[in-house]
C-alpha cells in the first residue's frame, strides 16, 4: 500500500513548463521551467534540467542548471557538473567538487538568530580643532 504524500513523480527531458509548478511527495524533474516550483516534498533536478525561477522545497537535488534562488527546509545537495547562479538558503548544505555556484548561502541547521557582534570600544576622539580664525596656508 503506498502513501499518497510520498508518490513519486517524473517530469522527463522533453517537457518544458512556463509557470507555477507545484507538488507534494517527491519528482524527478528533468526538463525546462521557466516559473517557481513550490513544494513541502523533495525536488530531484536530472542533467538536464533547467531552471529559471526560485525554488522552495523541502529538500532540493541539483544536477542540472538553476537559474535563481533556493530555500529548503532541510537539504540541497550539488552534484558535479550542476551550475547554480542564486542564492542558497537551508539547514544543510552538500557542494560536490566540480560544481559552478555563483550566490550567497545562508545554512543555518540550529535555526539560531544572528545577534550583532559586540564592538570593541573605540577610544575617545580628539576634539576637533578650532579652524575658525586661523589662517589659511
């Protein structure tokens, strides 16, 4: 007996979407989008996926081409050869060697909030001289 939320879905090479995807349990994308893919499931993108557009998933496999920003809960992982120009936002990050990244990351697994560095203390400032009625040189 299967559970529909874990269903896997295959979405091959010859498919190309303009528009909003949206999904739950798990599919293989290898195709063309040109939208935003939205998902509480796991996105596995194939070698010959293309992407243009942000991404938000649960867990997010990258071998093919992204072109804009991921967020996901859990994982992304980057395989070899993957490109990625975006920026990254996760609890856990895996960057294979040979991978072409191009973005800022933001992997934070503990959900902590940055809190400002407390700054040394800067040492008392001269007063600033009287320029007033001196001569100019």
């Amino acid at each position: 007996m299967t559970n529909p939320g874990s269903s896997k879905n295959v979405l091959s090479s010859d498919v190309e979407i303009k528009g909003n995807l949206k999904f739950s349990g798990e599919l293989t994308f290898e195709g063309k989008l040109d939208g935003e893919i939205q998902t509480e499931g796991t996105l596995n993108l194939g070698d010959t996926a293309a992407i243009n557009g942000n991404i938000s998933a649960q867990s997010v496999i990258v071998r093919g081409k992204v072109n804009g920003n991921i967020h996901a809960k859990d994982k992304v992982e980057i395989k070899s050869k993957a490109e990625l120009f975006g920026d990254i936002r996760a609890s856990k990050l895996v960057i294979e060697e040979g991978v072409t990244y191009v973005g800022k990351t933001e992997v934070n697994p503990n959900k902590v909030n940055p809190t400002p560095s407390p700054r040394p203390a800067e040492p008392p400032k001269a007063p600033a001289p009287d320029l007033a009625g001196k001569p100019a040189r």
